[in-house]
C-alpha cells in the first residue's frame, strides 16, 4: 500500500511469520585423549559413559511411558469407551456425542460460535474425540469464547498428540510463534513437519481444515518452501467448501497480488463471504475495501457497518480504522 493510511488495515487468519530457519546441530570433536589404565582413550571412556547414561535414561522413559499408557483410557479415531468423569459410554451417549459434534459443526459454519462451542464440549465430555483441533482454534482465535492462547495450547496439544493432522498444524503455529508456550521454532518445525505428512494427505483427499493448514504452510513457507501460487492453490479448495479462513486469506492473495494477478473484485468477493461467517478480520477488510472504493463503489456508511461489526468482536485494527474513518 502506498499512502500511510493505508498502512497495516488488512488482518488475516494468520500471522505474520518470519522466514523459517531449518534446525541446526552441532557436531562433536572427539579428537585423541590420553590413553587410560584400560587400554582406552579418555575420550572413549567417556563415550562409554555417555552411552550408558543414554541407556539408563531410555529405560527410565520406556517404564514411565508404559505406566502412562496403562493408566490412559483407550481412545479411538472418534470415540472413547468411557467419559470423561471415567463412567462407562453406552452405545446411546456415544450416539448422542456424535449428534452434538454434528450440531456443533453446523453452528460453527454458521458463524453461531457460543452455541458450537458449547456442543463440541459436551460431545467431548461424553466421550467424542476428534474435534480438538477445532476447540483449539476457537480459544486461539477467540470465537464464542475469549481469547486465551493457553487453553488454544492444551487442545493444539491433545489433537496433535492424537495424530490429527490439522492440530498438528496448530501446535506447530503456537510453537512458531511462542503463543501459549515458549517460542521453540524446533519443536514447530517438528509438528510442521508431521502436520505435512498427515494433514497433506487429508487435504488431498478434501479435507477443508487441511487444505487450509497446507495454503497458510506454503504461503509463509513453513516446513516447506514459500511458494504463492501453490497457496492459492489451497486456499481456493478450502474456500470453495466454504472454509471462512480460508476464504479471508485468499481475498488477502487477491488483494495484495500473491500468487494470483491482483483483483480488488475478487477479494471482495471471498472476504464477504468470510465476513458473513462472522470473521473479524474479513469483516474489518470489507470495510476497508469500502472506505476506499476498491473493487466496490466508494460507500462510506457500508465502510462503518463493517468496521463496527469488527470492532465489536474487539479487533483493534478496526477500531483504529473506524476512528480514522470519523475523524
């Protein structure tokens, strides 16, 4: 953007990353120590050491593992056989959490996030898995709940553990960016790299949330190489199933220029229908496309009705807008 006006007005449904540095690791100089009384070099005496302490530490891990998992309640791909207060599921609760995590994801598409909240929670507190992920996103963007980047952690944690490939995604964007955690850009590599392995083949075969993961991996070049197009790519496919974040982030590609020939139409376009969804920042981006005219005629009372309805949901950059607007 050229003028200072237009400075930093656009939000999406990522953050601004830096580049990724791959891990680096040190070698070891072993080099040639003095020669001991059994015949080996120091330096090999405390090699010995070295692999014995390994040793002693890996059968510790393996036994407090096995504990662990002993004590856990199996859980399936969907469902667990017992709840959370550890009574038994029948047949009829678990029935009934799936109708809930149903009920939710129509809430949720919907744009009703209070309510899909509170049906994805009940449908885990009956014994439902599969739905972390998404919870997760919920406290990490702060729809139908406010924003908290710790709780986001715990169910990023729970998901990606559970090999869910899209909260391995949001694990490794947490990671990434010291939400909720320390910053630990090895530990996000690690799960961006699982999250290429699992989530890569679910949005092959049409997984919206994956498709979405896999757009913002390439657009900021995350456990793989920055690559526009390819993000579009994604992204298009997510937002074609009706993905609102996707659909806010390719009306940012097609705002912007990246990947995609610059169209102020078609960025419109996709950030409506994100805005619809109830998606702040698509909302704040509406606005601002009317504030200025860009892809739409000029309409400063629909530049206000936007910007409000972002504000209310507490973004600040729409309440930074809207004061400029008014001033």
């Amino acid at each position: 953007m050229a003028d200072n006006d237009e400075e930093k007005h656009t939000k999406t449904a990522i953050a601004e990353y830096s580049e990724l540095m791959p891990a680096r690791y040190s070698g070891v100089d072993t080099g040639h120590g003095r020669k001991s009384r059994f015949g080996l070099t120091k330096n090999k005496c405390v090699f010995a050491i070295m692999i014995l302490l390994c040793l002693s530490v890996c059968t510790w891990y393996a036994i407090r593992e096995k504990k662990k998992h002993a004590a856990r309640p199996a859980v399936s791909a969907t469902l667990t056989e017992t709840g959370n207060n550890g009574s038994q599921v029948t047949p009829q609760i678990l029935y009934l959490a799936e109708k809930l995590s149903e009920e939710g994801k129509v809430l949720y598409d919907s744009g009703i996030y209070e309510e899909a909240l509170g049906k994805y929670l009940e449908a885990y507190a009956k014994g439902r898995r599969g739905d972390e992920a998404r919870i997760s996103d919920m406290y990490y963007y702060g729809r139908g709940v406010a924003r908290n980047y710790t709780v986001a952690m715990k169910w990023a944690e729970e998901a990606a553990e559970s090999g869910d490939g899209y909260g391995q995604y949001r694990l490794g964007v947490m990671y990434w960016l010291g939400e909720g955690v320390r910053k630990n850009r090895v530990e996000a590599e690690k799960w961006f790299l699982k999250a290429l392995e699992n989530c890569g083949n679910m949005a092959e075969r049409g997984n919206a949330d994956c498709q979405f993961a896999m757009g913002v991996m390439q657009h900021m070049g995350l456990g793989m190489k920055q690559d526009y197009a390819g993000a579009v790519n994604w992204y298009r496919k997510a937002a074609e199933q009706d993905h609102a974040d996707a659909q806010l982030n390719l009306g940012v590609m097609y705002e912007y220029g990246y990947g995609v020939k610059k169209d102020y139409m078609e960025a419109f376009k996709w950030y409506s229908k994100a805005a619809e969804h109830g998606i702040s920042s698509a909302q704040n981006n509406l606005g601002y496309l009317y504030s200025r005219g860009y892809g739409v005629p000029k309409d400063i009372s629909e530049a206000v009705k936007w910007y409000e309805k972002a504000a209310a949901q507490g973004l600040n950059t729409a309440m930074e807008n809207l004061r400029k607007l008014k001033n």
